[in-house]
C-alpha cells in the first residue's frame, strides 16, 4: 500500500464530518471517491493530504506515519494534489504556472524563482509538461485568462510537474463539458503513464467518468464508506448508487 488511512474521524465542533474512514490505496491503482454533498470527500482529501489533522485516526505514505504533518512535506515525500498553484497565482502564465511547480520541487526557495525562472532546464521541463498537457500553444497566457477546461488541466499539470508517487484531484473535471472531462481523462492518463505515476485518488460527481476509469470506487455517505469496490460491484448496486449520488448540486 502506498497510502493508508486507518479509523479516521473529523470533528468540525460537534459536527462529524468523518465517522471512522479506512482506506488503502496500492501501486498502479485509480481510485475514486464519490458521494453526496456533504459525505465529508474534501474533508478526507484535505486530511490525507495534510491540509487537515484527524480529531482521531492514522494516515500512513510509503510506510511512513504523516499523519499532520503538512502539505509542503507531504509533496516533498511525493504526494500531490491538484489546483493549489493556479489557485495562489492566478496572474502567472501558464509556464511560469509550471516553472513554479518545478522550482518546488527542486526544492528552492521563492526567493530565488526570479533568477531560476531562466535557468533552462526548468524552463525545458516547464515546457514539456505544458505540451504534455496541450497547454504548450498557451504557455503566455495568464492562468486566470484560460478557459474552464484549460484552468483544470493547468491545475493538474502543475501538480504533475512536482513529479509525485500519487496524485489526489478534487473534482478535477467540475464546471467543463462533457466532452472537455473525457479529454481532460485521457490526458491524465496518458501523462501519468509518461512520469510513472503509482497512484491517482480523485473525488468525481461524473459517474461515466468515474465508471469508466476507475479500478475502485469508495462511497461515502455521512461521513462514513458506504462501500469500497471496483466499478461492475458499485454499478450493479442501484440502491448504493441513489444512495451515494442521490440529488446533489454542484459545488464550487
Ligand atoms: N470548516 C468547516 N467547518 C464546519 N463544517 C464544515 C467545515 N468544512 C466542511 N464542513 C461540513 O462537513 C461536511 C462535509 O464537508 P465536505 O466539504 O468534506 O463534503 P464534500 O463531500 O466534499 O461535499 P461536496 O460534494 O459539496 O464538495 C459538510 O456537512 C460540511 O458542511
Ligand atoms: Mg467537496
């Protein structure tokens, strides 16, 4: 198991937002967790990402317990998440979006970014992720400025730059079309196959998405996992499915 969280709970006040998570995510798999509004999916991204503490519970990465012990150290043993770059820096460029990530993980400070945003092999692998990603043609254009679809894949591909074990996206396809989600997927993909990605968590409201390209899916509810099962279990349960998808609005 590369990622492991074992009896986790999340207190917000009285409120439970996480009533005893247990989840184990393996080299090569794609895992998707779905749910209702509400059933807690950000709040455990944000706890096995180190963004939140657990009012109780473990979360162990690569056999190490990292249960707290933030989201810059959680990178840096190679864990990302999607959408924090683009969400700090809406003025950068696409590439200086990307060049970003790759100083991150160079481990330099932002100090020196000014004069490390030359240096060319940050550049060069800048560059490449941008066209990995099909962003290579808009690589001067302002994050902010992108549209919905380009946004989502600037998001993902700065996270992908940071050359991490596993990725975890929230929502990495919300707010695009259809037919923008399945391209967005195969090039998620594709990429992950190219950085030798060991693992992809993503939360995901699209069930044909989440049908189509998961090799499990654990349902939330309440706080709780409902069920933790590969796509033909989870589809040939219709009880489980209005349960856990019920009818639910959009969130941001
Ligand atoms: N900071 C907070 N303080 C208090 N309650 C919170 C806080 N964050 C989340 N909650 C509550 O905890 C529950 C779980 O929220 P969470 O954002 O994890 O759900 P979610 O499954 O991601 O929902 P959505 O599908 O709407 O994104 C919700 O009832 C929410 O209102
Ligand atoms: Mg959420």
């Amino acid at each position: 198991m590369i990622l492991r969280a074992e009896g986790l709970r999340k207190f917000y006040g009285k409120f439970c937002a996480l009533d005893g998570v247990s989840l184990g995510v393996g080299a090569g798999e794609f895992v998707s967790i779905i749910g209702p509004n509400g059933a807690g999916k950000s709040t455990l991204i944000n706890i096995l990402t180190g963004v939140l503490r657990p009012s109780a519970g473990r979360v162990s990465f690569r056999g190490r317990d990292v249960g707290g012990i933030g989201p810059a150290r959680l990178a840096r043993l190679g864990m990302a998440r999607s959408f924090q770059l683009v969400q700090i820096f809406p003025e950068l460029t696409v590439l200086d979006t990307l060049q970003a990530a790759v100083v991150a993980r160079l481990g330099r400070g932002t100090r020196l970014f000014a004069s490390l945003a030359r240096d060319r092999d940050v550049h060069a692998e800048a560059l490449e992720v941008a066209e990995l990603f099909g962003l290579g043609a808009r690589r001067g254009v302002p994050a902010r400025q992108l549209p919905q679809g380009d946004k989502k894949l600037l998001d993902v591909a700065a996270a992908f730059a940071l050359r991490p074990h596993i990725i975890l996206l929230d929502e990495p396809t919300s707010g695009v079309s259809t037919s923008d989600k399945t391209a967005i997927m195969e090039i998620l993909v594709a990429a992950s196959r190219r950085i030798g990605l060991q693992a992809i968590i993503q939360v995901e409201h699209d069930m044909d998405i989440v049908f189509a390209y998961s090799d499990r899916i654990i349902a939330l509810h309440q706080g709780k996992v409902l069920a933790d099962a590969p796509p033909a279990a989870i589809q040939a349960d219709q009880r489980l499915i209005d349960t856990v998808i019920g009818r639910r609005v959009p969130s941001r």
